[in-house]
C-alpha cells in the first residue's frame, strides 16, 4: 500500500491544503507452467492427482521427519519407529485463490530382511498416524519484513536494486503468521504403491490459498516469504517424540514456496478436491502498536 501526499500552497496569508490517497500496487507474478502429470489430471477431471512414488518429477519432498509413536491407553503399550515424509506440488510456485497439492508418506522403522515388523500394533499406530485426523500437520506460514525508518531504506545519492536492502534484513519488524493448513484424506486408488506395501500409509492433502495474501516480495523496503513447515499436534492416546539421532537430521522438515497473483496461460487452473475451511476470526481482544514513518499504526493481533 503506497500513499500519495499533494499540497497545495495558495501563498503566505493563504491556507495550506494538504490531500492523501492510498494506493495499492499490485505486480502480476505469474506461476510457472504446470507438469504434464499434473495439469493431464485437471484437463481429465480426475478425482486425484499422480503421487510422488509414480511422479518423482511433478512432487518435492520435505526433509523427512522422525518419530517414537507409543501407545497411552492400550492395557500392553506398544511403541513404534516411524519416518514421515511430506510432499509438495513441484514446482514449489502457487497462484493465490487456488491450492497447494500436498501429499504424506509414513514407513514404519526396523523392518527385518524378510519384510516383517514387529506385531500388528505398530500397524495400528502408523494408521493412527494417518488418518484424516492425524496429528501430523503441514502449514502455511507468512512472514512479512519490513523497514519502520524510511531513511535507512535507501540513503540519499544511493541506488537500491530489486532484491537488496541497504538495511540489514536482521534489523528489520517482522510479522510472523500461520496463513494455511492441509486438510487430510486417504488415497482414493487403493492400487497405489504405498497402499499395497506393508509397514507403509500415506494421505493425499491440499492448502487452501486465500485469495487475498500478499504475494512474494523482495524489495528494499519490504519483504513477504511463505513457508511450507511439518510439526506435530496433540492427539489423545498417543505419545509422540522426535528421534534426534546421528543418523536422523533433527533439521526442521520445511520448505521456501513462492506466492504469485496469476496463473500460467497455458495451464489448467488447479482444482481443489475439498471445499475451502471457513476463514479464521481475528482476533480483535487486543491490539499491538506499530511504529512506522514516524506515526502509529493500531493492528489486530
């Protein structure tokens, strides 16, 4: 959002006049062509879209992520290893209103030579794991940084180009929120790979992309970022630990994505498979100051 300040003098004993308007700029970032899997699917109307077992190219995966799974409310406990991996639509651009295709695949860990586990209660606990209401999340996250001093954006006699700040990124307010969640389903084609392989479960997902987020950006005095981030919540009768071992990366399991404001012209609009989640109601019970050219700005938090 840009303001545009005119003042009028009409001279010494005359009174000064001063006019504001705001103006929105929006620049049409356009997201790039849709894999030939991908976009075959949303021209045939198809119920689901091509995993990333079957389409290695159309899917980019997330670092996995390790977990000790035990059962809480079972008479004999049982506990289970498990490694899940998240997958986004590639390539990792989106057009805001439309979705981002998400996909989960768990394995249970410690599988012997002869392709047998443990018992059938480590089964149980990864078709826990991934149900439709399973504990493991995969969100939209939208931070947002910019400059409150205009002056430091860009000193007098400087040129900044697109992408550079002559402030450091580190001294700059950030806003840091959750902007989408996947909803969940299982594999509509029971003749998936992981649906026919023991010790495996996966979830088909999507996020929902409203219509009005702020695309990316990157210029000098401010920058918008999404990130695709896995975490775990809560579910009652289990006991979820990360594994954070030599072998297994306690690296957070996320990704960078781009928002833009347009679809490619030669692709097929993405299709969602759910219906939209009713919008989230902010928060209005308290309110947070923000300094910004030398005024206060009074937000939501």
């Amino acid at each position: 959002m840009y303001e545009v300040v005119v003042k009028i003098n009409s001279g010494l004993l005359h009174t000064k006049q001063r006019i504001n308007a705001n103006v929105l700029y929006v620049p049409v970032l356009r997201a790039p062509p849709l894999p030939l899997l991908r976009a075959s699917a949303y021209f045939n109307g198809a119920s689901s879209l091509v995993g990333p077992v079957e389409d290695r190219r159309g899917w980019f995966a997330l670092p996995p992520s390790y977990f000790q799974v035990s059962t809480t409310k079972d008479t004999t406990p049982s506990t289970a290893d498990i490694k899940c991996t998240a997958f986004i639509a590639n390539p990792a651009a989106y057009t805001r209103g439309t979705v981002i295709p998400c996909h989960l695949i768990c394995e249970l860990l410690g599988e012997d030579p002869y392709g047998q586990y443990p018992g059938s209660s480590s089964s149980s606990i990864l078709n826990l794991l991934t149900s439709r209401k399973s504990p493991i999340s995969l969100k939209l996250l939208q931070n947002v940084r910019y400059s409150k001093d205009p002056q430091r954006i860009a000193p007098k006699g400087q040129v900044v180009k697109v992408g550079q700040a002559s402030q450091d990124k580190d001294e700059r307010a950030g806003h840091l929120k959750e902007v989408g969640e996947a909803v969940w389903w299982k594999s509509i084609s029971n003749n998936a790979p992981t649906s026919a392989t023991p010790g495996k479960s996966s979830l088909e997902g999507e996020i929902h992309l409203d219509a009005g987020l702020l695309p990316s950006t990157d210029v000098p005095f401010l920058e918008v970022s999404y990130t695709v981030s896995l975490s775990l919540s809560s579910q009652e009768g289990l006991d979820i630990q990360s594994l954070t071992t030599q072998r297994r990366s306690s690296r957070s399991s996320s990704a960078i994505v781009k928002i833009g404001t347009a679809h490619d012209v030669e692709s097929p609009i993405p299709v969602p498979f759910t219906l939209r989640p009713a919008p989230k109601k902010r928060d209005m019970s308290t309110v947070e100051a923000i300094p910004y050219y030398g005024r206060t700005r009074i937000m939501g938090a």
